[in-house]
C-alpha cells in the first residue's frame, strides 16, 4: 500500500543519495559522511540526540547495502568497507528482511485502555459485560487491570461513547501467520521459518524497525561496471506512475538499463502452463490447482501443508530471467516490482530443461527504491519519449492482469477457452480467488485440499494484487485504473 510519512521520505532520501554518490564515483569515498551531511542544517531531531539519529540512519544504509541492520555491533567498521564487498560482489543472504532493533520500540503487549473520553456513565457497559472482572471504577472512570483483561475487546464494543480503544503492536497486528515474536526486552524478532514475507510488518511499524536488505549498490555497481543490465519490470511496477508505460521504460533505458522486458509477456506463457497442468491435474484427479506466482503464497503454503496443490509453473519473474539468461548468459538480471518476497525468490536456483540449475534473477528493485534512483538521476518519466512496448514483450492484457486479483485466473480461464478452441474436451471446475493473505483468510487457505468439486485457485498475498505491494509508489486504487490503459495499450 502507498504510504506518505517521515519513515518513507527519509528511506528515499537515502536511495537518492547513494545514487549520486554511485554516478558520481564517490560512494566509497563519501558514504560514511552521509549520516552527518543528511543531519547537518534544519535537521528535526528524531530520538534523543542527534548522535542518535546518525546511529539510525547509519544502520539503514546498512541494510540499502544488503546487510542485516540488527544492532551496533559493527559499529566501528566504516560503511566504506561494506560498500566495498558489494562492489566486489557479495549478495545479500538468503532472508531479506531484519529486524532493526536499535530502532524496536519495544512496544509493551496490545491492549485496551480507558480514555478520558469516559464519562463514568450509570450504565457501566464495560464493566458489566467483561467477563474476567478486569473492569473497575475508579474515581468516577472505568479502570482495566492488564492482569485480568484476556484482550476480549468486549469493553471496547459496549461503550456509547468509544472511550476504550485497543491499543497495539503494530507488527504484531499485521502479521498473518504469528511470526513476529519477542525478547525479554520487549523488542521484536522475526521467526523467519514462520514468515512468508509480505511486507505487512514494514509498513505497519512506524519507528521502521524492520528493514529489507537491498540491491540498490549492486545494480548501480552493475551498471557502473558497464555491464549489459536487464530490467525485468514486473505489470505492477509499469502503473507506478500516471503516464504510459513506454514512457516508464524509456526512462529505465535512460537510467542506464541495456534492455527492458515486461514480465506480463512472460506471465502469459504461465497462464498457458497452468491451464495446461489445470486440465492434466483434474484428469489424474487431482481437485485443487493453487497459482504459485505469489512467493508469499509459496511460502505460506509450505507452512500450511497446501504445498502440494501448487502449480508447478516458475513464476513470471523466474521465467523471464531464465528467458534473459538463455539469452545472454552474461546478463545482470534485475526485477523490477513492488514485492518484498521476490527477493527470497530471486536468491533461488532452479532447475531448467536440459539439465542443470541456474540462478535466474541477479538482482531485485523494489518500486520504491526504482522512483527513488530516477529522482536522483533527475530523469522525469513525463518528459520521455514513449517506448513501443511491442519491442519489450508485447504482453497481452491477460499477461499485464497479473498485477491485479483475479488477473492470473482469467489469464488462465482465458488460455483454456483457446485450448476447448481446438476441439479438446475440458473439465468443468470453480474457481477461487484469495484477494489477500491475513489472518481472517488464512484459516481457507489451510483448508484447500478439502475443497469438494474441481477447483482453480488464485492467491495473492495483497489485498487487491500486486499493485497494492508493500514496496509501490502509487495507491492500489490509483494503479488499478492505470493498469487498464497499460493493458489496453498497442503496439505504436
């Protein structure tokens, strides 16, 4: 979901200045004074002291240079020394997110608790209907004893004037699978075998104490480095910004990209795999056949023992670095997109035709970080000549509608209509659409295998599809009206 607050603009800020720096040759010369330059002038003190603020700030060009930013223990080493192993070639490891603790505010248990709005009625709701006792009068006001409140919210509920509110953890409150845990201190941990990386607990946590381990430094090195850089731009991320998407990708080429290719030409070739699969699974009977483009599904799968309704369809991203890959084997691959999980699945092997693995994806962009890398190269999308997306993919509407829910089972409902075009004879099927993957969902979810009936199932980890990922520029809203010229854009 797009987001305006200080925490966004000072993570832009940064992507910007590591840029410059970058373009200018002075990143490894320059990037230890950054957290002194960005706080030097009218700088708006943020915790206790401006020493503070520097230690924050040097921990979140830690992680924009892929490493954990989980405490200052490596505080004496320079930022120099880290940008120096990227440069040289060092990937971020596996799990992309991390908890940045020194920013944890350590928030106490969620609870409900009694504002001043109460006015110690006669009727005492709150009291009456708690059904552990927790709730008191005291001096004329409702009082609840955190000993005895179960966290039923029946307080809350009851009251006339809403004078109790919930008050929680905002990680906590997101997470759809219980992942976020706590230490003794109080501050949060993530259970990575738990978590399926969908980026709630980023947005959600306004002191920005989780943080994802980016590849931002790695593509500048890249192209830097004169290499042929292939941008691999997701359906999701061509509707970030309110012009056509060939003028997106002429801005990406501008940036410094050798090739542009839209991945929504490679999901329609997913969407002939998966009605292909559809059709052999429900003759095997097999019942269920679950999408697998949604890495946070994939890995919400696995936990929830659905693994194995999975299509086996790569996702569009995969398909279209192996495509880059078999291409040019000396590519640098780089995704474009608005999704924190793609980076778990980019840093996957997998196996091709022939024999063998291949690693697919070299890099990741989030959206975000892409907007942020274009302001500081002072490229406006608005003022390129539109590309003619015929020469990047030519996708069709179908493939583009990936970006949206339900956009991966018409694509598929789509491919098999052209298969009953032939003359095949087709099982009939249902289909389901999981627009969102939050605890109230997560229950079906877990249930699918026992699903009656043929079914096609389509998950996307957020509510209404990629375009409202945690890493976008624009509101889902906004992007969603934008995909419909993108999907109905022709070749020039």
């Amino acid at each position: 979901m797009a987001r305006e607050n200080n925490l966004v603009r000072l993570k832009r800020r940064l992507i910007s200045e590591l840029t410059s720096l970058s373009f200018e040759g002075r990143l490894l010369d320059d990037i230890d004074a950054l957290p002194y330059e960005i706080t030097s002038g009218d700088w708006e003190t943020i915790q206790c002291c401006i020493h503070h603020d520097r230690a924050h700030l040097r921990l979140r060009l830690l992680s924009l240079l892929g490493f954990p930013a989980e405490g200052l223990s490596d505080a004496e080493r320079p930022l120099k020394a880290y940008a120096r192993e990227v440069l040289e070639g060092r990937k971020p490891d596996d799990f992309p997110l991390s908890i940045m603790t020194e920013a944890c505010n350590g928030c106490v248990k969620s609870r409900y608790v009694v504002t001043d709005a109460c006015q110690g009625c006669v009727a005492r709701p709150c009291k009456v209907n708690c059904p552990k006792g927790a709730v008191s009068m005291v001096g004329e006001k409702a009082h609840i004893d955190p000993e005895l409140c179960v966290n039923c919210g029946l307080c809350e509920r009851s009251c006339a004037f809403h004078a109790i509110i919930k008050v929680p953890v905002p990680c906590e409150e997101v997470c759809p699978v219980g992942a976020i845990q706590k230490r003794e201190d109080g501050t949060a941990v993530i259970d990575e075998s738990k978590c399926i990386l969908c980026g709630r607990c980023m947005t959600a946590c306004p002191f920005g104490a989780p943080v994802e381990k980016s590849d931002v430094v790695r593509v500048l090195g890249a192209l830097g480095e004169g290499r042929h850089v292939v941008a691999l731009v997701a359906p999701a991320a061509m509707v970030q910004f309110p012009f056509p998407a060939g003028k997106f990708v002429a801005a990406l080429q501008r940036f410094g990209f050798a090739e542009v290719v839209e991945v929504a030409a490679a999901a329609d070739r997913v969407a002939e795999h998966d009605a292909g699969e559809l059709v052999e699974a429900l003759k095997e009977g097999r019942t269920t056949l679950a999408t697998s483009c949604c890495p946070s599904w994939v890995r919400a799968s696995e936990g929830l023992g659905q693994k194995d309704v999975l299509s086996s369809a790569p996702s569009p991203m995969i398909l279209a670095g192996i495509e880059a890959k078999q291409a040019d084997p000396e590519a640098f691959t780089v995704f474009i997109g608005p999704c924190l999980a793609k980076r778990w699945e980019a840093r996957r092997s997998v196996e091709i035709e022939g024999g063998g693995t291949i690693q697919p994806i070299d890099a990741v962009l989030t959206s975000e970080e892409m907007g942020a890398m274009l302001m500081a190269a002072s490229i406006q999308v608005s003022e390129e000549q539109a590309e003619d997306l015929a020469r990047h993919g030519n996708a069709s509407a179908f493939g583009r509608g990936f970006a949206v829910s339900e956009g991966v089972a018409k694509a598929v409902v789509h491919a098999l209509a052209s298969k009953a075009g032939d003359g095949r004879a087709l099982p009939s099927f249902s289909t389901k659409v999981v627009s969102g993957i939050t605890k109230e969902t997560v229950p079906a979810l877990a249930k699918l295998k026992e699903h009656e009936g043929n079914l096609l199932v389509e998950v996307m980890a957020c509510e209404g599809g990629c375009v409202n990922g945690p890493c976008v520029l624009t509101a889902g809203k906004t992007a969603s009206a934008l995909l419909e010229r993108y999907k109905a854009a022709k070749p020039a």
